[in-house]
C-alpha cells in the first residue's frame, strides 16, 4: 500500500512567519527612526496620540470603575475576622490584615487593590469550603497580591484597548489572563495539594449563577476556567500562543496602516 506523502506546510510555515516578522519590524523601527531625525508628520503624530489617549482613558475609566466597585463591596459589608479564621490565616502563613472579610451568600474570592492589593472574601465562601479547600483558594488569591496583578491586568487591558485592531494584541490579552490563573493554581496547588485547589474550584462553579466580576479584579473568567478544570485534570494541553492567523492579519494591518501614513 502506497504510503500518504507527508506535507512540508508546517516546514515553510515557521521561517515564512519569521521573515514576515523581521521585515515588519525593520520597517517600523525605520518609520520611528524617521520619526527621530525629522520633524513629527502630522498624520503619524496624530494616530501615535490618539492611541495614547485611548490607553490612558481606558486605563483610568477601569481604575475608576474597580475602585468603586471594590468600595461599595467592603464599605456596605465588612465584617471582622472571627478570631477562629484569623488563626487558620495565620497558620496558612498569611497576613490577617491583606483579607477583607464580606458579607455575602455569593461565594466570592478575589484580590483587589493596584498600589496595595488586598484579599477579599465572603462569609458565603467560608461556609461553602472546607478547610483545605479554603487554604487554596486564600493562597491563590495571595499568588495574585504578590504579584501585583490587579496593576497588571489593569495595564494589560490599556494597552489592548489602544491596539485594538491588532487581532495579536487580542488574543495576547486574552492569554495573558488565563496564565495568571493558571500560575495562581500552580502556587496553591503546590502548597495544599491538587484535591483542595480543585475541589475549591468545583464548589464554587457549581454554586449557581458565578460571582460578579468587574474588569480588572482577579476573579477567573470562563474560558480561565475551562483552561483551569482542563488542568487540574491532569490533561496535557499545548502552550497557550498566539495564532498563526492573528500573526498575519496584525502584520498585513501594520504594512496598510504604515503605506498610509508614510503616503
């Protein structure tokens, strides 16, 4: 039996996209170094403001919009540590005083705050765990304050905004958000074993209607779910990147938009 000629698409595929990528970049660095050494044309000089100002208009309208969030969420129920939780957050080797204590029937965990984030969690939540499973979820929760990611999704989300006719852009952003999930996880996981982290996020997603979320508070979005439950099951999943499709369709956006301006 004749065997089926193997395709030599994927051999091509890889240094055609790496060329593209070169050439695309040499030619915005000349159109930046052109911009160095004369005067700032009209045109690129507007369209580099314009992004500008949609960046810093997104960034501030979300900030606005997760700190009042975030305000009128503790402001109206706060509640102090019962003194039985704050020992197990002692004994979890966390800080009593980055968890802010809600009342809430809504299991609710996330971290907020961009300067100086902090955890919050709901009465709902505590009622709804068990000891380990509420372990990992304050760890990974803590994951996301150590590492400021609040701040960082909140910048992620400018810089997407301002780009946001670059398919890459969207797909990076998206990716970038389940990365931190999947990272916050990986931390928990490490510390109190895969049953609790999993049996925390199964609780949780199967409560009911999901928690509310606003933008740039760390909470996991669906599709970090579905790439959460995929591997707390052990699945082998390729690494989340960019698609080829994006690559090409940003790279022929960038080489129109670059004949307009230099026109």
């Amino acid at each position: 039996m004749l065997k089926k000629a193997k395709s030599n698409h994927g051999v091509f595929t890889g240094p055609l996209m790496l060329v593209l990528g070169c050439v695309s970049l040499m030619s915005m660095c000349g159109w930046i170094l052109n911009w160095c050494l004369n005067a700032l044309p009209i045109k690129q000089g507007t369209l580099l403001l314009g992004l500008v100002g949609i960046g810093l208009l997104i960034l501030f309208w979300q900030a606005w919009r997760t700190y009042r969030y975030v305000n009128q969420l503790i402001c109206y129920g706060q509640l102090p540590l019962p003194s039985g939780f704050e020992t197990q957050v002692v004994e979890f080797g966390l800080d009593p005083d980055h968890i802010v204590l809600i009342q809430s029937p809504q299991p609710t965990a996330l971290c907020f705050g961009f300067l100086r984030p902090g955890i919050c969690i709901s009465t709902g939540l505590l009622e709804l765990l068990s000891r380990a499973q509420i372990k990992a979820a304050l760890l990974h929760e803590d994951y996301h304050r150590q590492r400021f990611d609040p701040l960082r999704l909140l910048l992620a989300q400018a810089i997407a905004g301002a780009l946001f006719f670059l398919p890459i852009v969207r797909e990076w952003h998206a990716i970038f958000k389940i990365k931190l999930e999947l990272d916050a996880d990986h931390y928990a996981i490490q510390r109190t074993g895969k049953a609790a982290m999993a049996g925390a996020l199964q609780c949780i997603l199967s409560y009911g209607l999901a928690p509310a979320s606003m933008p740039n508070v760390v909470t996991a979005s669906l599709n970090a779910n579905a790439a959460r439950i995929a591997a707390l099951l052990g699945e082998r999943s390729p690494v989340q990147q960019v698609s080829r499709r994006s690559i090409l369709s940003s790279t022929a956006i960038l080489w129109v938009l670059c004949l307009i301006l230099m026109g």
